[in-house]
C-alpha cells in the first residue's frame, strides 16, 4: 500500500462518486447517486439557534431573506419583521404589509446590500408588488407591476445604490422579465416594463440573476422548472434581450422534467464583486458549478459557465420522491434543505460529508405547507446561511470548512487546489510527492524533480531521488532536484547548501562544456541556422537538443550569482578555472564585490578600460588603485590619469610615484610619459602639492621635454614662500646636463649659489644669459662684480691680438652694460700692456666723471649728517632744561587722591625721603609710592627687589639728613644717589602708555601661580 493509500485509508472521508460520463450536450453527468453520510468525528457544519419566536405571534414565518447582517422575515398574516442579529432578539423593524382577509405571502426578496427589498403577495385573485426602502416605516405599492404575478428578482450590484434599486429584473409566473427602477426619493418605480417573454416556453421563472463582469458587459441568469438560460451583451438590459428574439438561439441548459419550484442559487465570496458559484435545483438532481469571467474565452453565452456537472439525488424511486426544499453553497459546499435534515455535499467530489439533523421542535411533517415552513437564506456580505424552521432561526456555522479539502482535491488529481489548501508540510510533501509520480509516470522528469525537490520529509530519500534521475539519464532533471532542494534548506543548513550548490555548479559546467563541444562539432548546423536566422540567433539555439551555449551561460551567471553567500569560494574558484571559464570567474568575483580579483583578471586580459570603472565603484579600497597603478599607466595611461584627477576623495599622489618613476626614463613610450607628467602638474597646480618626491619627478619629466621653455618655467616657479626651490636643485642638474638643457643648468647653478659655474657655462653659449646670470647676485656687490670680471677676461681672450680693437669696443659696451658694477681701471690689466690708452679715452672719461659725482655726494652727505649732529645737541640741551607747572590739587593716575596730598596706606611705602610724586610728558602724574607699586606689578623679581630696597631705605631718611643709613648689607649712601637709583627703576616711562605696556601685551591676566583664583573660574 502506498503513502497516499494509507493516507486515504486512515482519513475519515469516502470515496469520490464514480462514473460520470458526457452527456450529447457536453455536459458532465453523474450516473452514481448520491452516497449516504458518512460517520464525521469532527463537524464542520452545525445549527445555532438565534431567534426562537420569528412571527412575534404575527402568524407563520412563511418567506426569510438575509442581507447585511440582518434578517427579514414575512409571516402568513402579511407582517414583515426585521432583526438586527448584532443589536439583540427584538425586531429592528415590523410592518403591517396588507390588511387582506385572503392574503398569501408568494416571494420575499432582499437585496445585497439590505436597503431595498420587495414582497410579493397575492390578495385573492389579484397579485400586488410592495416595495420597501430600509429608512422608511412603511410600505409602497408598485402601480405599475399591478396583477403581475412576479416569482423572482434579479438585484443589479453595480447599478444599486443607498438611494436607487438601479435596474432590476423581475421574473413573472408567465415566463417574463421585466425592468424596474424605484428610487428611494420619488418612492415609486420611476421604471416599469417588460423586456423579455419566453415565446416557446410558457415556464414560470423560478430564479433570475444579473452581474456586470465589466463596464458595459452584463449577464443575466435566468432559470425555469427545466431549462438555465444564459443571456449576455453590452448596453442596456432591453437591447441586450432583442438579441434573443429567436427561438433558433440555444443559449439554456434543459434538464429532466417540470417541477413546480426550481430555485437557482449564487454563491459570493464575502467581499467579492464576481459570483464564484451557481446551484440550481431540478428534477434529475443538483446541476452545479462555476463562472469563467474572462470574456475573451467566451465563443457562446453557455461559455460564462464552467465545471458544471449534474448530480442525482437518489438511485431508488421511493427516495426520489423527497426532493430538496431549497439550496445553498458556502465556499466548498451545498447545502440541501430537506423536510427532516440538511444534508451538505461535497461541491469537488460531490461527496455528502455531513447531514444534520432536523429536532422536532425545527421541523414539521412533509406536507404540503413543508416548503412554507422551512426556507434557507445566504447573506452574502457575511458569509453566513440561516435556516428557518417554524418559527425558529437558526444560524449555520461553520468551523474549518477548507478541513480536508487538500485530500479531496488530491483525489481528483486537481495538484494545484490540493497544495493550496494544505495546512502542514506533511500535507504539502503528500501533494508534492503525488504529483510528482504523476509526471514521472508522464515522463515529466523536469516537473517531478522540481516537485520532489520541495519535499522535506526524510521519504523519499535524497539518495534515491538522485538515482531514479540517473537512472533515467535525466541531467537536466537532476539539476532541477537539486536546485529546489537547494532553495528549500534554511540558514541553519549553509554546509548541505553549499555541498548540494557545488554540485549544480558541476552540472552547469559539465552541460555548458557538452554543448560547447556540440557546437564544435556541428558547424555546418551552426552555419546553417546563420544564413537562415542570423548569427544572433544561431548563438541562442539549440545544437542536437542541448541549449544553446550564450543561454547556459547566462543560467549559469545567474546562479552564481543567487548563491555567491553559499558556495564556497577557493571550490567555486577551482572549478570554474578548471573548465577555462575566465569570464564567469570574473563575474563570480563580481558577484562577492571581491574587486581585486576583478581588476586582476581584467589585468590579465589587458582590459584596463573595463577595470577603471570598477576601480571607481562606490566602497571599492582605494589601495587597489596604488597597487594596480603600474600596470594600469602603461595600457591605458590616458583613461588612468583621468581616473586619478576625478579621483574623489583624491588619491595620494606619493603613493603613485611608483607607477610614475618608470615613465621619467628616456626609453618610455612617449604617450605614458606625456600622461605622468599631465598628472604631477595636476598634482602641483590643483592640489597644490609640496612633495619634494614630485617635485623631483616633475623635473625629471620636464627633462624628457623636447622643448626647454617648460622645463625653464617650472624651475622659475616650483618654489616656496622663501624662494627656495621645492626640487633637489643637484639631483636636477644632474638630469638637465644628460639630456643637454644648457639654459636649465645655468639657473641651476646659480640655485646653488654657483654663480662662477653658471656664468662660465652661459658664456660657452650665450652672451646674454652670461650678462643676466652676473646680475643676479644683488646682496653680494663682491660677488657681483667678480662675475662682471669673468664676463670681460672671457670677451678680451676670445679675441687675438689682431682683433684687440674689436675687443675693446665689445668691452666698452660691456662697461655701459655692467651698470658700474666693474670699472675701467679693473678691465685695464685685462689687456696687453701695447694696447694703446687712447682707445679706452671715453670710458676713463666716464670713470672720471663718476668719481667727481661720487665725490660730490659724499660732500653732500657730510654736510647733512653735521647739521643732524647740531640739531640733537641742540634737543638735549633744551630737554636738560624743560620744566612742566602741575597742579597739587591733580589726582594720582593710580590712586586718585591728589599728588599735594600723602598717598594712602595700601600705596606701598612711603614717608622719609622717598619722592612725593612724579611728572611724565604724558600728562600722567602719580605719588612716588604709587608710580613704585604700579611699575613693580610687570617688573621681573629682580627689578622689583631693587624697587623694594630703595623704597626702604629712603623711607627710613630722619628729617633735614642728607644721607641714608646703612641698611642690611648695603654702606650709608646719599639721598640724592638713592632718589636717581629708583628713578632708572621706574621713572624712565610712564607706565599706562610706555614700553612696558607693550612688552606685558602677551602676559596672562592671572598668573599660573595663583592656584586658588584659577580653581574659583573653573565650571
């Protein structure tokens, strides 16, 4: 016995009904009757009393509609009662409907939304139509449907509103439908009249139902004792019934004989605008099924239903007799009103899974007035069924109704439902493994492996799944195993996912490299399918049956990359080198943002314009930018110096310096030279970069410059604040005497303060240079003019003898140029002693002529410095005597009491001999004490140990004495000596505006000493 089998046999539910055959109209009939309930240990369905006295004593219940929560009753004697079941047992509503002797209540119908509802009586032989809106108290005849006998209504979902029935369909006794809208404030039917009657068929109507699938697009039920009529069509209901004038249209479903009542019954998912099921009760049994509401599939009006399958009530004719009352479906099932029970059945395998019972007190004998007393309703926004039994409401609940439905749909081999109404992975493995058998059996090896993958219970084994696979010799089957096996493992399981991974990374590589290989070997098929399809698509297709190679290709990147966090890397690595795949390496790198790899395998294929961009991915180290700079600057030194000045954050240039060094050789590509030089200028001018290691570099490379211009503006300008040269001035002589740039090694020189050098090369080349490089050393006039000697020794000996006229004319203007620096005297022994004086008459001339000028300045120059000299020997003599008048009464700078007056105690010392005030040119006057102390305050210790001492000392000067007694170690001294001592110590400036202000500017206000004043400023 198989899983399945034991499953089927230790659940409490029967066997599907056997036996269905096709019927010469299509449709599917079950030629089993019903089979008897079975024993249900757990229920499903059950009967909850709600309300037990319905008629409120106004008769007996003989009509029940539910909508919205609410339910609507009419009893025998016209009374229509509404409860709210949410607000409790009383009536929300009760109204006296027809005070008629003879009244019969013929139909109660409520719509969706519970705000309009319609009653059907029959007073004698007349028959009115009572409409009634929720927020009225009472009722209104429709005039206009007078004496139509009206048997169903068919509610409009879309059209209806709080405030309009919208356009509703009304069934007649004679086989008509009418249109009819009544608006809740013109509290009349605003439209009334027929649109469609059956011409060969005189039924009653039993039921009608209308839905709106689409905007425009309506279609109506509509069934009688025998026939379901389906209409469809856009526009109104009236145009859309012309179409179905003809009885030659088949557009209904016949079925058995007549019988009196054939209700049909919709069933709604709660909250659904789509009807999901119908029900209809006939004389051969229940024909049921569902709505394909996809019009585009839709050749005929029958096309609307779908699944649809009869099923009989009973085998023996006795039981025949008892047929069902009335019908209503929940979401799996019908239920079945019978005089004595509700029986539900199955609506997937037509299966009766339950029965419940009818107590006394629910029912009442099968008669005649049975179908009065018992009734069904569906509120179909609740998703509720109630039953009314006598005067007893009872509601039918329901508890876990989609219970077991995984197992009957697995039955019915209907996978897809029975996996979507599983409720534990044991019931999901079942339906997997069931399936995937199927399709084993169908050959379907790919499906099964996908399904058998997902199973996780220990049943089948993973060996032997991966067996049955290799024994059918099906990789691709085994691939799809392992794949979902792969997607099922959780977290917890990362080593089987990263074994069963590495596994399908072989499969991938074994299958790319046989197609491959299949490719190689077929090229005529290959050249074929190009002159037929194009290259493109021969790349893409298939070669003997494998897929094409650009296809594994990509399976193959987009498993690694959906499982980079779970193979492993040095095996994943192996493999794909293994199999020569270079390019899905680097994308597996890609995949685990290991970017070093990535540039190296770019490296290694020289395509340094793909590895640039990677380099300048976000969160990408900039350490690989130093470390493959190299290699970079010398395939694409162009794109790689652009990458380095848009570098953000900027590169460190230091660290490119070796990239950059091999490139300052003569023997380096010119290209990569002129790239590293465009980046160290970038590196000078925009980062401002002081490196002497660049700058070292820059020159170097404005060596290699065929051109000396820039080389010569560089040395000019690479300089610091001071002027000194932020190159190695030897380390770029040394560059510049290599490669011949004469001009740079004279500035060069002289950078090294060898004027000499620099001169004597200048003159081997150009005489002007030699002139402007003698120039230049300003500061030393020694120095200067030994270069100006230089210039002339070399002008007088490169000329013979015989040419001593020319020389002498070039050291003529050589003297003017000069600007003095040498004299004719000191170019004179330069020259053979023949020479002729003569010849060198303007210049001894000139030379004459600038020592008189000379000369006269400096007798000009003496007499001012005489006149200075006079004038501050006058100054002093006038300071000796300079007297100033003060006022007595005028306050102390300091203290503010007046200098006439003693200075107080807290001045310091004072009394004896000690000076009673002082004057400055300030204006400032001050006591003697007080200019002491103020002047001891920013006086170092030892000034104002001086200052103390004095003080003292002519303090304690008695009266009318003119000397000082000793005083510690120090002789009896004169008051007069005393008084001019402390005068230097602190009468040379005044205090508030002197020097001593300036020097103390830096001086904090409290001294690092003053522990207990700093510790009270601190937080």
């Amino acid at each position: 016995m198989s899983l399945l089998e034991d499953w089927e046999a230790g659940s409490s539910f029967h066997e599907p009904a056997q036996g269905f055959t096709i019927d010469e109209d299509g449709l599917g009939v079950s030629n089993d009757p019903l089979p008897p309930a079975p024993s249900v240990d757990r229920s499903i369905f059950s009967l909850h009393t709600t309300e037990r006295q319905l008629s409120r004593g106004k008769g007996q219940a003989v009509a029940l509609a539910a909508a919205e929560g609410c339910v609507t009753v009419v009893t025998s004697r016209a009374y229509l009662l509404r409860y709210d079941l949410q607000q409790g047992p009383t009536p929300v509503l009760e109204l006296e409907l027809s005070r008629h002797a003879d009244v019969v209540v013929r139909g109660l119908w409520v719509s969706h939304s519970g705000n309009h509802t319609v009653v059907a009586l029959q007073l004698g032989s007349t028959h009115e139509t009572h409409y009634m809106h929720a927020s009225w108290k009472k009722n209104k005849v429709l005039s206009k449907l007078k004496g139509v006998a009206i048997s169903c209504v068919g509610w409009n979902r879309q059209t209806q509103s709080d405030i309009t029935t919208g356009d509703i369909l009304v069934g007649s006794l004679d086989g008509a439908l009418h249109e009819v809208i009544v608006d809740e404030k013109d509290k009349k039917e605003k439209v009334a009249k027929r649109v469609f009657h059956m011409q060969d068929n005189k039924d009653p109507i039993s039921s009608v139902y209308q839905h709106q699938a689409s905007p425009g697009q309506r279609m109506v039920l509509m069934a009688t004792s025998k026939r379901l009529y389906v209409f469809s069509g856009k526009g109104g209901l009236e145009p859309m019934f012309a179409r179905y004038t003809s009885p030659d249209i088949n557009n209904y479903i016949e079925l058995g004989a007549e019988v009196s009542s054939a209700p049909l019954q919709l069933y709604y998912q709660p909250g659904a605008d789509n009807p999901e099921a119908f029900a209809w009760l006939t004389q051969p049994g229940i024909y049921y099924g569902s709505f394909n509401w996809d019009t585009s599939q839709h050749k005929r009006e029958l096309d609307h239903l779908t699944h649809h399958r009869l099923l009989p009530y009973s085998s023996s004719r006795t039981e025949a007799a008892v047929l069902p009352l009335a019908v209503a479906l929940s979401q799996f099932y019908l239920l079945l009103l019978f005089p004595t029970k509700v029986q539900c059945i199955n609506r997937v395998n037509g299966q009766v899974r339950q029965e419940l019972p009818l107590t006394p007190s629910r029912t009442l004998s099968v008669g005649p007035r049975a179908a009065e007393t018992l009734a069904l309703a569906s509120d179909d926004a609740e998703g509720t069924v109630y039953l009314m039994a006598g005067d007893s409401l009872q509601e039918v609940t329901v508890q876990d109704e989609s219970r077991g439905m995984w197992l009957i749909y697995l039955d019915q081999q209907d996978y897809k439902s029975a996996f979507r109404h599983c409720k534990s992975q044991g019931e999901r493995d079942t339906v997997n493994s069931a399936e995937a058998e199927a399709c084993f059996g169908d050959g379907k090896y790919v499906e099964a492996a996908r399904l058998l993958g997902r199973v996780t219970a220990a049943v089948p084994a993973f060996e032997e799944v991966v067996l049955r696979f290799v024994e059918v010799n099906s990789p691709q089957a085994l691939q799809a195993f392992l794949q979902t096996k792969m997607d099922s493992l959780g977290q917890e399981d990362k080593a089987q996912a990263t074994m069963v991974g590495t596994w399908l990374l072989e499969l991938y590589l074994d299958q790319l490299n046989r197609s491959l290989l299949e490719v190689k070997s077929h090229p005529s098929e290959l050249k074929v399918k190009e002159q037929k399809n194009g290259a493109s698509e021969a790349a893409n297709g298939d070669v003997k049956g494998l897929p094409a190679p650009d296809q594994l290709t990509q399976d193959l990147r987009a498993f690694l990359k959906r499982y980079v966090n779970v193979l492993d890397v040095n095996v994943t690595v192996s493999l794909l080198a293994g199999y020569g795949r270079l390019d899905d390496l680097m994308e597996y790198a890609t995949y685990r943002k290991d970017w070093e790899a990535v540039v190296e395998y770019l490296m290694q294929r020289g395509e340094a314009e793909r590895a640039l961009p990677v380099l300048r991915r976000p969160g990408v180290s900039q350490e690989l930018c130093y470390k493959f700079a190299p290699t970079l600057m010398l395939l694409a030194p162009r794109l790689t110096v652009d990458a380095w000045m848009t570098a953000q954050p900027p590169l460190d240039p230091p660290r490119l310096l070796p990239a950059l060094l091999r490139f300052a050789e003569a023997d380096a590509p010119p290209e990569c030279q002129a790239q590293a030089l465009r980046f160290v200028e970038f590196c000078i001018h925009h980062l401002e970069n002081d490196d002497p290691a660049i700058h070292h570099l820059a020159a170097a490379l404005y060596c290699l410059e065929e051109e000396e211009a820039p080389l010569l503006q560089y040395l000019a300008n690479a300089r610091d604040l001071l002027g000194k040269p932020l190159y190695d001035p030897q380390t770029a002589l040394r560059l510049a005497r290599q490669r011949n740039k004469l001009q740079a090694c004279v500035q060069l020189l002289c950078d090294l303060n060898l004027y000499e050098d620099a001169v004597v090369l200048a003159l081997s080349f150009d005489m002007a240079l030699a002139s402007a490089t003698a120039n230049r050393p300003e500061e030393e006039p020694a120095l200067k003019r030994n270069l100006w000697l230089i210039i002339a020794r070399h002008i007088v000996h490169q000329h013979p003898s015989q040419d001593q006229e020319v020389a002498i004319k070039q050291v003529n203007e050589f003297l003017r140029e000069s600007g003095g620096v040498i004299k004719i005297e000191d170019v004179l022994p330069l020259f053979p002693d023949f020479v002729k004086i003569d010849n060198f008459k303007d210049a001894i001339c000139q030379s004459l002529e600038d020592y008189n000028k000379q000369i006269d300045q400096l007798k000009t120059e003496m007499e001012d410095a005489t006149r200075i000299a006079d004038a501050l020997r006058k100054d002093m003599a006038a300071l000796e005597h300079r007297a100033a008048t003060l006022d007595l009464s005028e306050g102390c700078a300091r203290c503010g009491v007046a200098v006439g007056e003693p200075p107080p105690a807290t001045a310091g010392i004072s009394g004896g001999a000690v000076p009673p005030f002082y004057l400055f040119p300030s204006g400032n006057a001050f006591h003697g004490t007080c200019l002491a102390s103020e002047v001891m305050q920013v006086a170092p210790p030892p000034q104002q140990q001086r200052i103390h001492t004095l003080l003292t000392r002519l303090s304690q000067v008695p009266d009318g004495s003119s000397q000082a007694p000793a005083y510690s170690s120090e002789p009896v001294a004169a008051i007069v000596d005393l008084r001019h001592s402390l005068e230097q110590e602190i009468a040379l400036e005044d205090p508030y505006c002197g020097e001593i202000v300036v020097r103390n500017i830096s001086k904090p206000f409290i001294s690092p000493d003053e522990v207990l004043e700093i510790s009270s400023w601190e937080l």
